[in-house]
C-alpha cells in the first residue's frame, strides 16, 4: 500500500505562488483540493506530477523523494483536464499508451483487464471522438491505471458530465479507491464532489490554504466570508451592514451573534409566516421556481435574505408581507476576512 506526503511544497507558476502545503495522502483514500477558479489548484498538482518545478519542498512516495525525478518516474498516473486522449488512436491503444512504453511483458492482459473493469470492451476499437464524455473520462482512467501508478492524480473527473455519468464515474472511484489501496488526489471546484468522494478536503484561495481536514469536518469549519461563499451560503452580512440596517429587531440580534466579520444566516435558520400587521415586516421581492421548491428573496429595510419553501407551500406573491423568526443556534459567525 502506497502513501502519499508532501513536505513544504511551494509551486511558482509566472508571478503567482502556491503553498506552502503539507499533506498526507493515506493509501486507499481520497483527497480533494478545492477552490475557486485560479486558486491554484492545478499548478499544485502539476508540480507534484512534475510537469512544473517545485520552488522547495519534498514529495515523498512510500517514503521516497521525487520531487527531482521526471515525471514519468514518480509514480504517479496523471489526468489533465482535457483528458489528454490521443485523437488517432482507438480506446484499446490509447489504454495501451503507458504499458507500450514500458515493454512490458503481460501488456495486453493488463490492458483488457482494465478496459474490462471500466466496462469499455464494446467500445474498444472506437476513436475519442465518437465516444461521450463519461466514456471518454472512463477510458482515461483506465489509461492511468494501465500502467501500475502508486497514486492517482486528476484534474476535474467530473467536468462537463451529465448527472448519470457523473454518478457512474463517482462509483467506479469509491470502488477503485476501495479494492486498489490506491491513493487519490484529486482536484474540483465542486464542494459537492468532495462530500461524495473524498476523505480529506484541502480548500486553496489565491494560492493559500484557507483550510485541511477531514471532509466531515468541513461543513463545520470556523468560516470567513470567502469560505462561506464558497460552500453556497447567501445570507451574508458584515458588521457595517448590520449596523446600517436600523435598530430592528433582526439586525439587534444578528449584530449580537455576529463575529468580527459579520454572520451567516443558514437557510433552515429563518422561517417565516404571512402577517398583515406589525412592526419589523419582511416583504416577497420576488418567487421562482427552483429544484428545492420556492425560491424566495425577502426584504426587510436594507436587508436582502435568500430562502426556500416547500413545493406545496400556500401560493406565495410578490408583494406579500411575512414575519421573519430566527433560530440563532443555526446562525454562523465569520471570522474576520484572512483568517481560517
């Protein structure tokens, strides 16, 4: 079994630097970096793979450094996020890639067993053109794996997949983590990907880690403005809005809770009832349907909240005045911006 460390590795890449990062990747588990476009992400895993220098630090696998080797000899199966399938050459070949390079002797047998394992023999004599995008990412896993890595390195599984393929290749993930022992580290921008996958989540912003856990731990992390943007929360406000909100009752008790850089309002922390009378009134700003239901934006004074109501709600009108209840054990302080 294979284990996966990096020790203080930074990656430049033009004017912009990745890292420090320190990481382990245990054998058999899944790693996910996440982040927004530009994070860094792809750089971080490119200088593991060794397709850019790293400026310092050590990649060690089961122990070895190799950091200074080319990258055909560290071990590791990398997929770029074009998949870097050959055009000319058909499923089986493009499978074949790594293990003709290789001489090896039991080539063709590795090959079908995992063309097997991706369920792509009915596929194997075509070209990446006239396959989908879910087969084309299983025959690039398939590619990787053919040629024995110690760990798997991938750059957007799921971009530009369906629902359906998306859960296939989530499936044949889990179990290839599962039966192989192999290490995974993979790169997204999907927090949702990293709840279905993975074991550990790093989340890298503006090359810097904001932060490195377990996935579990995650949804519970202390939060800042960008790591709640970035897990999907819309009730935002810092402490100058709350305070220029007036002396309501809503902006008194968030401003009470809030922490240096404001507060987030979950959704399942607000509920409201229709009324036609009394102070401190929201109003329906605008109804949509959404997959959850209703989407609801609600305005009280200068504040703006974001909600859902079940699909069977009573109907629901522009116009209408509601009465916002709070639930403050679900509302969540931020940290001052830069912290994590």
């Amino acid at each position: 079994m294979t284990d996966v460390r990096l020790s203080e590795v930074v990656v430049d890449r033009d004017r912009f630097r990745v890292g420090p990062i320190d990481l382990e990747i245990r054998a058999g588990s899944a790693t996910v970096l996440l982040g927004p476009s530009g994070a860094g992400k792809t750089s971080l895993l490119r200088g593991i793979a060794g397709f850019l220098p790293l400026r310092r630090g050590v990649v060690r696998v089961d122990g070895r450094s190799v950091e200074r080797a080319p990258p055909e000899r560290r071990g590791f199966g990398f997929v770029p996020p074009g998949l870097g399938l050959f055009p000319h050459r058909r499923v089986r070949q493009n499978v074949s890639y790594p293990v003709d390079l290789r001489g090896t002797p039991d080539a063709r047998a590795r090959v079908q067993r995992w063309i097997d394992r991706f369920e792509l023999s009915d596929l194997a004599e075509r070209y990446p053109a006239q396959l989908s995008s879910g087969q084309r990412q299983r025959v690039a896993m398939a590619r990787a794996l053919a040629g024995e890595p110690r760990a798997l390195l991938w750059d957007e599984p799921l971009a530009a997949l369906d629902v359906e393929s998306r859960d296939v290749l989530l499936r044949l993930l889990r179990e290839l983590i599962e039966s192989e022992g192999i290490p995974l580290l993979l790169v997204t921008h999907d927090p949702a990907t990293a709840f279905a996958l993975a074991s550990n989540v790093v989340v890298l912003d503006e090359g810097r880690v904001r932060f490195q856990g377990a996935v579990t731990a995650f949804p519970h992390a202390p939060l800042n403005r960008f790591m709640a943007r970035f897990l999907g929360f819309e009730n935002l406000f810092s402490r100058d809005d709350l305070l220029a909100a007036g002396n309501g009752l809503l902006p008194r008790t968030l401003l009470e809770d809030a922490g240096p850089g404001g507060i987030v309002v979950p959704d399942d922390a607000l509920s409201w009832t229709p009324a036609s009378s009394g102070s401190d009134l929201a109003r329906i700003t605008s109804v949509r349907w959404a997959p959850r239901g209703w989407a609801l934006t609600l305005r009280q004074g200068t504040m703006a909240f974001y909600m859902h109501a079940p699909s069977d709600s009573s109907p629901l009108r522009v116009g209408d005045a509601v009465r916002l209840d709070l639930d403050r054990t679900r509302l969540r302080p931020l940290a001052a911006e830069g912290a994590s």
